[in-house]
C-alpha cells in the first residue's frame, strides 16, 4: 500500500478521509496532481488498498499512502496539514441533507476525535453533509478535548460558488472563469444565498433571472440526485469545488497573498455562531473573514430566511455532541 518513489518538491501533507467513496476517489485523484501536495494520505473503511495502488500510479510527486479501517485512522492523521472529510453516506433521492444526519454525524465525530489527538494544527476542510450540522460538530468535538480552533474549521460550500459562477455565466454569455459570485449563509436550500448584486464583472440581471439563477443555485445539488435516478448525488463536481477549495487552503500555507474563497466557518458576520462567506486564507487558516458588503431588499430577505433555517442546524450539530 505504500508508494515509495520521493516527490522532487518540497509541499504540504494532506489527507483525505471517505477516499473511497464517490467523492473520495475523484478528490484523491485530483489531489495526486496538486503540485503542492507531497504526501496525499487516503482513508477509508473499505477499499482503500485498491484506490491507493491505482492512484500511487500516476507520475506527479505526491508520495500516496493507503490507509484502511479504523485501526489505521491515527496512522492517516499524523503529521498531516490539511485534512480534507468527503467521508458519510450520499444523498439519495427523496433524502433531505438532514436525513443523513444521523448516519454523517457519527462518522464526523469519530474522525474528529482521531484529528484531535493526531493532528490538531491541521486545517480541517469538511465536506460531510449536513454540512451546516457537521461544522458545529467537529467544533464541539474540538472543544471537548481542548484543540479547538476556529481559524482551522472549515465547511466547504465551494459547490455553491462553482455552481453559481457557471449558471450565472451561462445566462450572461460569459467564460465561467471570468465569473465570481459571493455565495453565503449555509450549504443547503434556502440557507444557500447568492449575492447576484455582487456579481463580478458587474451586470444586471432581471427579476426573471434573479429568480431562476437562486432558485437553480440553491437546488444545483437536488437536480444532480434526480438526474442521477438514484445511482447517487453530486461527486465529481463536488469533487472538484474541493480540489479548488484544498489548492486555495495550501496557496494559503504557502504564504500567497490575497487568496479569499467562501467557506462555511465560526463567525461574528450575523448573530449566528456559524456563517459562511468571504474569508482570506494564510498561514494560519482563516485570516480574515469579510462581512456581506451591501444586500439589496430579496438578498435581506433571503438572509433572514437563511438564518432561520441555519439556527436550527447548529443548534441539531451542537446538542449531537452534547447529549
């Protein structure tokens, strides 16, 4: 299980835990291809040898290592710098984000347990659904055993970002790439909500497609499940935002300057404990998390629907590790 060949560059050490699941395995592969990347560490509960020997194949310089089964957990997190979590069970249709909310939470807290006590300066990227649930567990988790700190938790909502700059340039008549809107509050529904007003380049958008692009942006990931007829939900475009998400956490640790993303984290921006918007990536994790900037009147309403729903979210993270 082990690749032996050394990586000619220096880089960071990063796991991946869940690298055998539908997420997992597109996000090991592309993370086998970060140049930044010199030791790619894969965990799983099963099939990891079979994952680790086909990725460990390709010639970039990221030394890959296997890791299976829960007695090899400790060994997967030792040393590492970032932690990247696509473990849990997928969304099937008919299934709400909190459905699996009993399944994911349990996965969650037991890998946050094993990152408290093998790796705790590590920056954890979590992508486990409910996301607006698992966040507020792991930090719980991290408090319990006194590791806790919110600069290095992260929820991925990069989805969101890359659903959003697609079909917002698709409407315009733009290259996705020129595209980048603000997407904050949470990773599900209607705590998705797109700043359309901030869109860069600057555009006007009618009430007509202010409409559709939130409502599509905000149910990206149910029209992958129903697309998909049960065969599963959205992993490589997820695997992707998190590939995009973990190379703007490394940029960070490398010391580039002025690498700001989205992202699901502890913040003062509301009133609530947990918030995701703009924040400025470093050394330490999040250096900086930006405020909303100006909303107009259905952005203000969106976000007090937002922040209802979130409450809530938190609150079932919390008491899962409290009770």
């Amino acid at each position: 299980m082990d690749c032996r060949a050394k990586g000619g560059s220096p880089g960071f050490k990063v796991a991946v835990l869940g690298a055998a699941g539908g997420i997992g395995q597109p996000l090991a592969m592309l993370m086998k291809i970060n140049p930044l990347v010199s030791v790619l560490h894969l965990y799983d509960v099963v099939n990891t040898p079979g994952v680790t020997a086909d990725i460990s194949h390709m010639d970039t310089n990221a030394v890959v290592r296997g890791f299976l089964g829960q007695q090899q957990l400790e060994d997967a997190l030792t040393g590492m710098d970032i932690v990247i979590i696509p473990a849990g069970v997928p969304r099937k249709p008919g299934m709400t984000r909190d459905d699996l909310f009993n399944i994911n939470a349990g996965i969650v807290k037991t890998l946050c347990e094993g990152i408290a006590k093998c790796c705790p300066k590590a920056i954890v990227n979590l992508i486990s659904n409910p996301v607006n649930s698992t966040v507020p567990i792991a930090a719980e988790v991290f408090k319990k055993v006194g590791t806790y700190d919110p600069k290095r938790l992260l929820g991925v909502t990069m989805l969101d970002v890359v659903r959003a700059n697609t079909f917002v340039a698709e409407v315009l008549g733009l290259d996705p790439r020129e595209v980048d809107v603000p997407v904050v509050g949470g990773h599900a529904g209607v705590t998705i909500l797109p700043l359309l007003s901030q869109v860069k380049p600057s555009c006007s958008l009618t009430p007509t497609e202010i409409d559709y692009l939130t409502d599509r942006i905000q149910n990206g990931g149910t029209e992958v499940v129903e697309a998909k007829t049960g065969a599963g939900s959205a992993t490589l475009s997820m695997a992707y935002a998190a590939a995009k998400f973990a190379d703007a956490c490394l940029r960070g640790l490398r010391g580039d300057a002025g690498v700001i993303e989205c992202a699901y984290v502890a913040s003062t921006v509301t009133e609530l404990p947990f918030f995701a918007s703009k924040v400025r990536l470093g050394r330490a994790g999040i250096e900086e998390i930006y405020s909303l900037g100006p909303l107009n009147e259905y952005e203000r309403a969106g976000l007090e629907k937002a922040k209802k729903e979130l409450a809530g979210s938190i609150q079932k993270g919390v008491s899962f590790v409290r009770k």
